[in-house]
C-alpha cells in the first residue's frame, strides 16, 4: 500500500499538533514541589540566573499588549495583522509604533539558529510525517486534558466558548511548523509565533480578571502563563513525542532527532521563552521535563470535558464509518496510558485495545517497509487509513486561512458561576476591583498588568 502523500504528511504533522498546541495560548501551573533545580548550563545559553521560571513572564510583550488593550483600538489592530501572514512580508503599516516596534524585535531567528538542522527536521517531517502527527494528536493533544491548570486556563479563557474554533486556530501552530522551510521567507511560522505570543500576553492581562477562574487558579501570584507554564506545553510537545516514537521503533537518524529538538528550540525562542530555559540536548530536555510536567499530571472536569469533545468531534469531522469514539479512545488509552484513561473517563473498544496493544509497534515497521503481512490486510489497511484520517480531523484541507487574533474577553459564557470542579467552591459575588490577592509580581520580570481587577 502506498505511503502517505507529501501533503497528507504534512496535515498529518501540522494539524494534530494543534490539539497539544492548546496549550501555548492559555496555560497555567500549580505551586512547584519542589525548589527549582533544573542547571542553565544545560540551556541553549549555556549559563543563566537561577531564577525559577514560575516567576518570569514575559515583560516586553506584556507591556505594550496591556496598553493596546487599554487603548480600545484592539479590532483596528486585529485587521491590521490579519494582512501579516507569511515570514518574508514586512511588518504591516498602520499599527501603534510600540507595536511596530516590538513586532520588529520578536520576528527575528536567534543568533544560534542552525540552517542545517532545520534541514535535517525538514526531512524528518517529511519522511516520518503520519507518525509524527499521530503522536501530535494523542500524545501531545490529549495530555493537555491532564495537565490540570492548562485545561482550567482553556476552559475559563476566551477559548473555552467555541472549542472547535480554539483547536482550528491552535493547529495553526503544529501545522506551520510541519511545513517544509517554515522558518524561510515563504514559511509562515515566525508570523505564527509572534502573533501567538501576543495572545500569550492578552490572555495574562485578562484572565486575572476572571471571577471564576480565580477562584480555581493556584498560581502565586495569579497571573497565567508564565515562562514555566510554557515550557510545561513545550515538553507536551517535542519532548513527548520524540518518547513516542522511540517507544513505537519509528526509525530516527541523528541528524533527524537533532533537527526536530532544534525546531522547536527556535520555535520556543519565538514565543518568547528565554534562552536561558531551552534545554540544549534531549537529555536535558527529559531531565527538565521529569521536574516540570511530569509531577502535574492530573484530572480535571474541565480537562475530561475538553477531552470528550475532541473524541467527539473526531468521528464527525472525519466523516469515515470505521472511526468511532470508542476507537479514538482506545488509542488515547495505548499512547497515554491507562491512568490516564482512568482521569478522562474514557470508553474504549476492547477489540481496538488489542489491536493497538499488540499490533501498533509490528504495524509501524510494515508500513516503514510498505509490506502487507498475509492475513492481517484488512487491519493494516484499517489502520493505514486511521492514520490517514488522524490527519484530517481537525482542519480542513490544511487550507484554512486562520487568524490568530488578540482576544478582548475571557469565555464570554461563563459569568459568575463556575462549573463544578475538583476543588469545590461556592460561587459569590465577584472579587472587588482591587488587587487580586497574590499578584505582586516581581518587577523586573512581571506582566504590565500585576494588579488585575476581580
């Protein structure tokens, strides 16, 4: 049976990399266990300050974000940048000089940028691309639903009202970065980035203002989304899914592995996490992510309704008979375990439990080869075309002209009464509208906005 075409890899990479990329817009982190022990000489810098990342945002976004929501030309500057769509177009005109000027400074490659490895990660996309994607969507996209702040944050944010929408525009992501030279003149990834960051630091000025997600939020202080809780959505990611492939003999060169690590290390630097906190190596990448993913892992209401809804959709959207919930579920619980079946109240199929349990690993060294075993045809064809179909969930075509806008409001559905959740709490009159309690932020590396309003 033939391979996947060149584009079907590529929606396959891109477009359930949306799925985990829920996070990099709306994320949030619990109190650390444990003190900050990851080295900075294990960096991309090579050396750093030692400060834990919990207490660092990002202040040259925050600063001119919370005046340009202040300012109320927000829709104007929306339409502005929805013109912004490919790496080699210069900064629009007609936006405020702060703006201009911070777009200019945020566009640009690191220094340590490495031409040849992002080559090398060109190729891997391209020749390992269904796998990759596969491993996007139900290792990296479904683990989102368990980290338990992340989920909150999407919940209670601007996101959480059209979720379907949310995972569209956060596919965008996954689905750039899939595309062959993303970081080149044509790509479109560097727009991508910046504009994400943007909403970062929007989603840190307004979801402190949010009643409900306040009285849920464990950050101290409560202000989302800081370069901890990026680099939580980071190991969802690359980390994660480098794990997945190793654990299924997907064949990786070195140079491939390296080149995949290096285009997310860029991609980070993009979304204004320091360099300071990039891990360097894969080894220091799985060293920093023991200390911050790992020990959040957890259920959430919030996060098991996310999770049923993108099980839900999945069937629909793909529109083919042999997927179903139940399938889609089964896999969830190979890839993620079944704890984490346990946490998302998963309904699987048991004949598909077997089949991915057994037959998952034996699959990805045939369809390597091209070869079909006598007498397992018809489930190598299945799950040649459920690989397929993992692809299209979610976009269509890998052809939507998504915008990735600065949102104004937080999830305009929610008011003052939260849902239940594994914190019970009363719902009361909304916090008056002075300083939140615990947002004194330290000044050199706080948001603009540490005073939020209840």
């Amino acid at each position: 049976m033939d391979n996947l075409n060149r584009r079907d890899a590529l929606r396959t990479g891109g477009l359930l990399a949306g799925l985990g990329a829920l996070s990099l817009a709306m994320f949030t982190a619990p109190p650390r266990a444990r003190a900050w022990s990851w080295p900075a000489s294990g960096s991309v810098a090579g050396s750093g300050d030692g400060i834990d990342p919990m207490t660092v945002w990002d202040p040259a976004a925050d600063q001119v974000i919370a005046e340009i929501l202040e300012s109320g030309q927000v829709a104007a500057i929306n339409k502005v940048l929805a013109t912004w769509t490919t790496n080699n177009q210069p900064t629009p005109a007609g936006l405020p000089p702060n703006l201009t000027a911070f777009i200019e400074q945020a566009r640009q490659l690191p220094a340590w940028t490495d031409q040849s490895k992002l080559k090398a990660a060109d190729d891997f996309n391209t020749k390992q691309g269904p796998f990759i994607g596969t491993a996007y969507g139900f290792g990296a996209g479904l683990l989102a639903t368990v980290i338990p702040h992340e989920s909150r944050a999407v919940y209670y944010s601007k996101g959480g009202a059209d979720l379907q929408d949310r995972i569209a525009k956060t596919a965008k992501l996954g689905y750039d970065l899939m595309a062959q030279q993303p970081f080149g003149p044509n790509g479109h990834l560097i727009v991508t980035c910046v504009k994400t960051r943007m909403v970062h630091a929007a989603v840190r000025h307004l979801l402190p203002k949010s009643g409900p997600w306040l009285q849920v939020a464990t950050e101290n202080p409560k202000i989302p989304i800081s370069q901890n809780d990026i680099l939580v959505t980071w190991h969802s990611l690359p980390t994660t899914i480098m794990q997945k492939l190793k654990a299924w003999k997907v064949p990786v060169t070195d140079a491939q592995s390296a080149g995949f690590l290096h285009s997310w290390q860029v991609t980070a630097h993009l979304l204004g996490v320091q360099d300071q906190y990039i891990p360097a190596t894969w080894d220091s990448a799985n060293a920093q992510s023991k200390q911050v993913l790992d020990p959040i892992l957890g259920p959430t209401p919030e996060g098991t309704k996310i999770a049923d809804h993108l099980l839900t959709i999945g069937p629909v959207l793909a529109a083919t008979s042999f997927v179903t919930k139940p399938m889609l579920a089964s896999f969830t619980k190979y890839v993620l375990g079944a704890q984490v079946a346990k946490w998302l109240n998963l309904k699987t199929d048991g004949i598909w439990d077997g089949i991915f349990a057994t037959l998952w690993v034996p699959f990805v060294g045939l369809y390597q080869l091209g070869r079909i075993v006598p007498g397992v045809d018809a489930i190598y064809f299945q799950l040649t075309e459920f690989i397929k179909v993992a692809a299209m969930l979610y976009l269509n075509n890998g052809g939507l002209k998504l915008e990735l806008p600065i949102p104004t409001t937080n999830n305009p559905s929610i008011t003052g009464t939260p849902p239940v959740t594994t914190t019970p709490y009363v719902a009361t009159t909304p916090p008056p509208t002075t300083t939140a309690p615990g947002t004194t932020a330290p000044t050199t590396t706080s948001p603009a906005t540490t005073t939020p309003p209840g």
